[in-house]
C-alpha cells in the first residue's frame, strides 16, 4: 500500500480526538472565540509513535493567527516517507483565509510557500529546488485554512447530522479543495467530557473521523480506522519527547530540528572564529556567558552569538553539585570508580586525566538514537546517543576528583546546527567544554550552550526553541 502524500501533511493542520459514547438532546450554543494557546498532539502508526505536532492559535486584530508545524516519519509495507511542515494562516474571526506561509520538506526536498487572498484570487509564491514560481488560484466566495474543518461546524452549533461543504486551500497541492465536514453527533468522553464527533473526506476513499471538545480543541484524529491515530497530549510529556529526539537525532525530528545556516561551515573543527545571528530564542530563555561564549540579545529580539568570547566573562566556580553524585551521574558507584582508575593509569594531572577519560568514551561507546539514562547500562552495552556519552563522561570524571556538569544547545554537523549534549570540566581555573562523543576537548566553537543541567525542566526548555530557532552565519575564521 502507499500513503497519500496529503495524508502527511494533513496529519499536522488538522487536529485530532476521543471515544464516543452517549447523545445530548439539548442544542450547542455556537463557538464565538476560538481556543487560544498552544498545543501538543502525538501521532501513531499502529502502537508506534511516528510523528508529533504543536498548534498555536493567537489573536490578531483583525482575527486569529493559526499555526501549526510537526514531523512524521511513517514505514508501512516497506514504504517509507518522512515530512516536516511549518504552517502559519492569519483569518479573519469567522475563520476565512487572509494571508498564509508554508515550509514543508517532503522526504528532504524542501519547498517554500507564500501566499495571500485577493479580490483576484489566491496569489501564491513558492520556491523549491526548481526555482520560483507564481500563480494565481481562482476561488469564488470564501476560503479557509484546513484548521476550518474542525472548528466551523461548532462556529454553526454544530446540528447532529449536518453537512458543510467548505472550499478549503491545499498548501502542499496549491489547489482549492471543496472538503466535506458532517456532524456525526455530540458524545461524551470520560469522565463526562462534552465532545462533538465530526467526520470529513479529506482522504478519499478512507474514513477521517474527529473529536473536538466543545471550546474547539481537537483531542483524537483517526485515520482509517485507527490506522492513523493523532492524540491531544499534556505539554510536558510532549516537550520532553521532543527535546529527546532532537538530543538523539532520530529520524522523526532530525529534519525538523536540524538549523540550517548560510553560509555553509566547511570546517568546524577549525574554527577560530564564529558569529552568529539567531532569531527564534525564547524570551525567558537565560543567554549563557563565559569565557567560552558571549550572547547578547539586540533590542529587536534577535541574539548575537560569539565565539570566543570578545571580552570574557567571569564564570562562577564549581558548586558541590557539581562535584558530587547525582542520580544520573553515579560517581561513587563501584563500577564507575574502577573503570575510571582503569584508564586514568598513574596519571595525576587532571587535564590529561580529563582527556584520557574523554578519548575513552568516545572510543568505546558506539553511537546510537537510544538514551541508555544510565551510565552503569552505557559501561555494559556500549552504545547511546550524545546524552549517553556526556552522563558517562561525567561520571568518570567526577570518580576522578574533576568537577564536571552536563550541558546541552547546539553544534554545526553535516548541513546545518543540531541540539547536542556535551560536558564542560573544571580545569585550571576555568570551564572547559568536553565533548565526549566526539573525543574533542576543548570543544570546537561550533558549539553553542544554550542549557546546564540535565533535569526534565532544564531539558525541556530546549523544546521551547527546537523547530522555531533561526540563524545566519555573521562571520567565521579559520
């Protein structure tokens, strides 16, 4: 079998729900507001999670601005395709289409696209690896986003058994589709959750149906039967799936996490220089200084990232924390303690300790999309992902006397910038970064600190930026 193209992109716009049960008999009062704020939803093939998605929906003057961005990777039969979308729709308050923008990459190839309603028609941009193209599309009366599926109806009072015929734009075809939405009925979910049931032929040929609470927020999609299942989920659990696959560079967020840059980095492993321009850093996110690097947010929001620091800060010095056991850095464990005297030999000074140390890890431990947490299971697999590799190092380290914490942001790998986790050590008097997965200590400036620490809230800050982060390559020496 193969799966449609727009079943991909789709699973993203359109939003997602529970299990039916019981009617009402009293009519719905009709939606006014749409629900405001973000959200999180998984997608699964079968018992296997395959993609995720977040919505936002904000107010704007003249209505809403709705926008929708996730990733899927599916493999079925042996068929395998992989999408990453990025979607942005201002409407009106009664929901029809002002103005759009799109980033979709389809199995890798990406395309770019603009657009904007007018008295003409749909007037669309999009760039690809084929060039620029422009084109008008033709629509007579009002258009809507594919969100309109789910929320027209309830804008109406969603009647039992009433059908709407909606023209509604296709970024990924850019064609003007006449999509069909019937409310199936008004349900409950437990426990006594008010739900409105609705089923549309955005696929043809295959059952699409929808439950969506009574505020608008969609909570189940089933594709087929189930074949397809996207689901509401609570914002941590998703932020922490998410800043996990990027940490490991599944396949499932790799494409979607990955930070392009022009111009390219030939040689990270020697720069001298590097300066980035960075937009997307969350507000709230606290800009790490050192000696290392300096972030310096411009009065636009946009932050300006040095490496090396041109006037080096102090760094504050070790903590106990730092020093000591922690649950996922057991330093004083037996197993760790031996292997650590092991390769540190009769060596006493504390950077080529340091040093062994690293070059040990990166050696021995094989690379892998899995985080074993722990690094007693890292000694005895020898296989984990970059986490893997920093808690391992750590721990080591620690055993020896060294003063070291695990930190995570980003560094230059392949095409662009992807979330890593490394280590910095206490050495000399300063912090120096250690990245254990790739036996490079000092680090190369291609890594940018963004997080120090390794606890649920720390990482999941990181989630906050993945999928949003921009950058421009300001200057580099070799």
């Amino acid at each position: 079998m193969t799966i449609p193209l727009n079943l991909l992109r789709l699973i993203f716009a359109s939003l997602l729900v529970l299990l039916p049960l019981q009617l009402f008999a009293a009519p719905l009062p009709k939606l006014t507001e749409l629900p405001l704020g973000e959200r999180w939803f998984s997608i699964k093939l079968g018992d296997e999670r395959v993609g995720f998605s977040r919505l936002t929906i904000t107010r704007t003057d003249a209505g809403y601005r709705i926008d929708s961005e996730g990733s899927v990777k599916m493999r079925v039969m042996g068929f395998s395709r992989e999408a990453t979308s990025k979607e942005s729709y201002l409407v009106a308050r009664d929901l029809a289409l002002q103005s759009f923008s799109a980033e979709n990459r389809i199995d890798g190839s990406p395309v770019t696209i603009t657009g904007e309603v007018t008295p003409k028609g749909v007037a669309i941009v999009s760039r690809s690896g084929s060039g620029k193209k422009e084109r008008t599309l033709k629509v007579k009366g009002v258009l809507y986003p594919p969100h309109a599926l789910n929320l027209y109806p309830l804008m109406q009072g969603a009647p039992k058994g009433k059908s709407y015929k909606l023209p509604v734009l296709d970024v990924e075809a850019l064609k003007v589709k006449q999509l069909k939405v019937e409310v199936v009925g008004e349900e409950t979910l437990p426990p006594g959750r008010p739900v409105v049931h609705l089923k549309n032929d955005v696929y043809p040929m295959v059952d699409n149906d929808i439950w969506v609470d009574l505020q608008g927020n969609v909570l189940k999609e089933s594709v087929r039967d189930d074949l397809v299942v996207t689901e509401a989920e609570d914002e941590a659990t998703a932020r922490e799936e998410l800043a996990r696959g990027a940490l490991s560079k599944k396949d499932l967020v790799l494409d979607f996490s990955m930070i392009r840059v022009t111009p390219p980095i030939e040689r990270p492993a020697q720069l001298q220089k590097l300066v980035l321009e960075m937009t997307g850093i969350p507000p709230q996110l606290p800009l790490l200084q050192g000696i290392r690097q300096q972030v310096v947010r411009q009065p636009d929001g946009t932050v300006l990232v040095t490496l090396p620091n041109p006037a080096p800060a102090a760094e504050a010095p070790p903590t106990a924390a730092d020093r000591e056991p922690a649950e996922r850095i057991p330093s004083d464990h037996p197993e760790i303690k031996a292997k650590t005297a092991e390769i540190r030999g009769s060596e006493q000074d504390p950077a080529r300790v340091a040093k062994l140390l690293s070059d040990w890890v990166a050696r021995e431990i094989k690379g892998a999309v899995t985080d074993s947490q722990s690094p007693l299971e890292t000694l005895k697999t020898r296989i984990g992902n970059c986490q893997s590799h920093a808690r391992l190092y750590a721990s080591l380290a620690r055993a020896a006397g060294i003063s070291t914490r695990f930190v995570s942001g980003i560094i230059y790998e392949g095409d662009g910038f992807l979330y890593h986790s490394w280590a910095e050590s206490y050495l000399s008097g300063a912090w120096v970064p250690v990245d254990p997965t790739f036996g490079e200590m000092p680090a190369n400036l291609s890594h940018v600190k963004f997080v120090e620490g390794e606890t649920l809230d720390e990482m999941g800050t990181l989630a906050g930026m993945i999928g949003r982060v921009r950058a421009k390559v300001v200057e580099k020496k070799y």
